[in-house]
C-alpha cells in the first residue's frame, strides 16, 4: 500500500493553468485567446460590415486584439514585439489590450513571472465597471505565478480576482479561480483552506468535472475516503473516459480495500490511451497491487 502512495501523482498541483492545459478540459475556463490555433486567415471576399451595437472604433480594437493573441499562439516572439509596438502607440482602453497580447505571448515563451506583471498591468488599466473582465485578467496572472511556482503571489492576484468574479455573477470564472486558489493553498499547506474553496468551485460549476476530481483527491489525502469515493464517483459521471479520474478512483479504491475496483479502474486507463503518460502510471499501480487472486472479479469503478 504504502509503495501505491510513494507512486501517486499530486494533482493538485499539476496542470496549473489554461498556459500549461490547454486541452478540450482545462482547469479553469479557458479563455480564446489561449486556445491552440493558428494565426486567422482572411477571407477572399470583403467582411460583412461590424454590427451596429458595436462602435467601429472599439471593432477595430477587437480585431487588432485578436490578430494579435492569434499571432502569441503561433510565434509567440513576434506577438511580443508586436505587443510592445502597439502598448507605445496605444492609449485608453488600447493599452490594456496590448498590456493582454503581451502577456500571453510571454507565458507562450514560458516568462512567467513578465507574465503575470503584464496581466496584473492589463488589469489595472481596465474600467472598473468591468468587474467580469478584470476578474479574467487577475486569474490569468494567478495562472501565470502558478506556473512560475509562487503560490503566494499567485494568491495575491486569485483573492481579488475571486471578488470581482462573484461581483460580476460569473459562476465559471468564479469556480475556475477557486480551483486555482485550491492548487495554490495546496501548495502553501492550507489545506483545509483548499477544501472550501474546492467547495465553491462546486457549488459554482456543479459540472465542473475537474472540481470533483481535485475534491476527490484532496479528501483521499486528508483521509476522508467516504467523501473521496463520491466526488470520484460524480467526476466519472461526467467525464466517463478520463485518465486521470481512472487512476484517482483506482487509488480511492485500494486504499478502501477494493483492491478489484482498483484493479479494473487502472486497467480502463491502460485500455483507453495505452501510449499515454496517465497509462504509464497506471501499469505502475498496477505493478505494485500484482496479479489478480484467481476467480476474482473485478468490481466497478
């Protein structure tokens, strides 16, 4: 048992941000401008006129905006220096569209923490009227000092972010910071801390799957298996086919003594992406359980 423990991930502290996730179910909500795509093609014929509740000033911006965040996915050096042309020549809101480009561009080069400087910049720049966009601005920077390994700064940017999230009524940004905060109390050892806040990602986004995951995983650590095995249960019931709640329910299971359960839930892992990182562990695991008793059955995940 104890060997089965020494092997299992942290992951609370993997997979910190949409800068590090960026796959079909990232931690927290992830913004376009952070998803994987190349730059935008224009099209042959002439675009269709802006529609008429959006001044073409502000268009204008928009598009500069995302041609930019396009251009930090796919050569994200280039995007930097565009970003700091622009932040030169921009005024008003501008500057924190700039300030924006500039920071994901740098955490696509891994310069975290001239990341996190530019977003918490960005932020700052931002109306405060718009409470919903300066809450998605300050988690990014939480993100980007996740990532740098400074959970306490990464706090100092989440808290306030959190407030302006529930100030806005975004319940997917509020659930989001809140499993960021998780990760990061985690790592400063707070752990109950780290449950309420997994709590209300929950309550936010009750089908979060990734909430009930890191809950599960939290519990299992703090030794609350029968709270464990239901967060896991209800991960699995969104996520059917997921890696990492397999190898998490396969951990919950063998350390409530259903060493078939557990069995059968690293084996699905194995059979589902056997070239997988998340596979490797779970041949690790399994490893360590051995050799089914023979006429045993397997039970349920």
């Amino acid at each position: 048992m104890s060997l089965l423990l020494a092997f299992a991930a942290p992951l609370l502290l993997a997979q910190v941000g949409p800068f590090t996730t960026p796959g079909p179910q990232p931690v927290s909500p992830l913004p376009p401008e952070l998803q994987n795509r190349g730059p935008r093609r224009r099209a042959q014929s002439p675009p269709p006129p802006p529609p008429p509740t959006l001044p073409p000033a502000a268009s204008t911006q928009e598009s500069r905006l995302q041609l930019c965040l396009a251009d930090a996915a796919s050569s994200p050096d280039q995007a930097a220096d565009a970003a700091e042309e622009w932040l030169g020549k921009a005024q008003g809101a501008e500057r924190a569209q700039a300030r924006e480009c500039l920071g994901v561009a740098q955490g696509r080069l891994d310069r975290w923490d001239d990341a996190r400087t530019s977003f918490l910049a960005a932020r700052d720049l931002v109306d405060p009227v718009d409470r919903a966009l300066r809450a998605r601005l300050g988690a990014m920077a939480g993100n980007a000092a996740l990532a740098a390994g400074d959970a306490a700064g990464a706090l100092a940017a989440l808290d306030p972010a959190r407030a302006e999230a529930l100030a806005a009524k975004d319940d997917a940004l509020t659930a989001g910071i809140a499993i960021d905060r998780a990760r990061a109390l985690v790592s400063l050892k707070r752990e109950p801390e780290a449950a309420t806040a997994l709590a209300e990602a929950r309550a936010s986004a009750p089908g979060n799957a990734q909430a009930w995951l890191l809950s599960a995983t939290l519990s299992r650590r703090q030794g609350k298996l029968a709270d464990a095995q239901a967060q896991i249960q209800r991960a699995a019931e969104l996520l059917p086919v997921d890696p990492e709640i397999g190898l998490e329910a396969g951990l919950i299971a063998v350390l409530s003594g259903r060493d078939e359960a557990a069995r059968k839930s690293w084996q699905s892992v194995v059979a589902a992406a056997p070239q997988s990182d998340a596979a490797a562990t779970a041949r690790t695991y399994l490893g360590q359980l051995g050799p089914a008793p023979a006429g045993a059955t397997t039970g349920r995940r």
